[in-house]
C-alpha cells in the first residue's frame, strides 16, 4: 500500500500521447466488447430488456446486466443462441443478507437461468454485492462470502462489487487484496447506485493491486466516449489487459458512448485538449454527504492536491 503512504496527488494523469495513442488503437467493434449494457431500475420489464439484447446483439456488446428476479426468467430465452452473456446482479444494491442466502440466491439464478437457456456452462456472469459494513470490521467474513459465491456459482464467472464510494484509500486496497486471493473473477467498483460511480483513481488502485490475471470492471456514470476511455487508460493501459476477460464497463448509456465513437477517431486531439476539470473526476469531490472518516479524508487530500485552487470554495 505504499501509494497510501506517500501522499501522492489522488488523481490518475493522461498524457496526451498516451491518451491519443490508446483511442486509435479502437474500433467501435472493440470498444462495443467491453461493454455491460445496464438496466438495474425496479421497474426494468421484458420490453426493455429485449431491447438491451437488440443493441447487444447489433453491436457485439459482452453482456446484459439486470437484476435476476424477472431477468432470470426472461434473459436467457432473449439471449439464447446470442454468444451474448447473462449478467445477474446478485444482493443488489446494499450487499446486506447473510452468506447462506447470498450463495443461495447465486445457485437458485444459475439453475433458472440454465433450465430455460440450455446451453451449459459459460453463458452467466453475476455480480455480486459485498457487505460493506462487515467488511470494515472483519475482513476473513468477506473472503468467506466471495467464494460461497463463488461456489454457487458453479463455474460461472463472479464479479465482486465493492462499493469504493463508501470506502477509505486504504480500505479500497484492503478490499482489493481481499478480493485478489478469493476465486472471484473480476473486482468492480460500484453498484451504480452508490454516491458516485467509477473514477479513474479507483480503477486504477484496483488495476494496481489485482495485477493482470483479474478482471476490473468499472461502473456507475460511464455516459460518454471520453469517460469510458479514460477509465480504459486507468485500468486496462496495456495491450494485454484490452480484453473482455480483463476489463470490462457497465453502463446504462451504451448508444451514448457507441454514438459518439467516430467524432472521437475523427478529432482525437480536440477530444484531448479540451481538457477536464480535475475535481469532476476525482473520488475526494464526492465525499461531502457520506461518513465523517470519508469527508476528514477527502478535505486533506484537497489540501495537498496540486489542483486545490479548484477547490478553493471549499470548506477544508
């Protein structure tokens, strides 16, 4: 955890040679693979659902990630015969029951899920919520429910969500180790319903401390093109890593982000220069309305940030 030591700016920097170069390495085929498309509302029904299934299909998108309760009934007939994957949200979006359930729930939409596809193995991700609160006071409780998880999920890929908007720097690479020594495929970062989405810091921790043989998928927010390859630079940098087993992104706004594609590729450095605000994509701008630790933290990051004069209204 040295980064946590050192006092570092808590933002991740995107050179733009390095930033032109990683865009034109896409094509909207490639950029289409790693996405996620999203619907987690309450209300979310069958309509809606074979139309994320449409632009998946259309656009070669690597899954539709819904909740499993109607999902599970619907999802596998619309994705039968796709290539397209199944992607359950499992304890959404607080993480709370115990692990007997939570492993119970994983088993119960793997079997629906089967019985109605029939088509093995291989075609499910789920994407399970931590408990967040047990977490901070007992780390060997959250290994432990990872891998029951895991286990009911009888080989099918399990993606943690760990909800970093709640969590301290330090507690974003605990929670990363914990989640890289369990048999869970892939770290995320939010449920997309947490104070604030994905940050290119988080990804880039997460990238930090899983290594390249983990998956990192970012979620919450990704609405447009710029976003979603400044998340790529965070977390998938390397050639190697820009595959959808390693990186992916969950997002509701998939036309958005698939839409503007080609006036990136056509303006590439007036994208880049434009520029951004460093707080909008900084996790220690978000942290006014959560806990008392999380707001002591964010307010001594500003004050050491080489960007404060940004922040120069706030209340430190």
């Amino acid at each position: 955890m040295e980064n946590v030591k050192t006092g570092r700016t808590p933002l991740v920097e995107f050179p733009p040679d390095e930033m032109k170069k990683l865009i034109q390495s896409f094509s909207l085929e490639k950029l289409a693979s790693f996405l996620d498309v999203t619907d987690l509302n309450a209300d979310t029904q069958a309509p809606k659902m074979k139309k994320m299934v449409d632009w998946a299909r259309t656009y070669g998108c690597a899954s539709v990630c819904v909740n499993p309760v109607e999902g599970a009934d619907i999802l596998p007939e619309l994705c039968k015969g796709s290539g397209i994957k199944e992607c359950y949200v499992i304890d959404f979006p607080l993480g709370k029951v115990d692990i007997e359930l939570k492993a119970e729930m994983t088993s119960h939409t793997v079997n629906k899920s089967r019985a109605i596809r029939n088509e093995g193995k291989g075609n499910i991700e789920l994407d399970m919520v931590i408990n967040v609160g047990r977490f901070k006071k007992d780390h060997a409780y959250t290994l432990e429910e990872i891998n029951a998880v895991c286990d009911a999920a009888d080989g099918e890929h399990v993606k943690v969500i760990v909800r970093s908007s709640e969590l301290t720097e330090k507690e974003i690479y605990e929670v990363s180790e914990i989640v890289a020594s369990s048999r869970a495929d892939f770290i995320k970062n939010s449920t997309g319903m947490d104070a604030y989405g994905a940050t290119p810091e988080h990804i880039h921790i997460m990238r930090e401390v899983v290594g390249n043989e983990m998956g990192v998928k970012a979620a919450g927010g990704i609405s447009d093109v710029m976003t979603a390859m400044r998340l790529f630079y965070a977390g998938a940098r390397e050639e190697k890593l820009q595959t959808p087993e390693l990186f992916r992104l969950g997002t509701s706004k998939p036309l958005n982000i698939l839409s503007s594609f080609g006036w990136l590729i056509h303006s590439t450095e007036d994208w880049i220069n434009a520029g951004i605000i460093p707080c909008t994509i900084c996790p220690y701008n978000f942290t006014s309305k959560l806990r008392v630790e999380l707001r002591e933290e964010s307010n001594a990051k500003c004050r050491s940030c080489k960007f404060k004069e940004y922040r120069k209204h706030k209340e430190f």
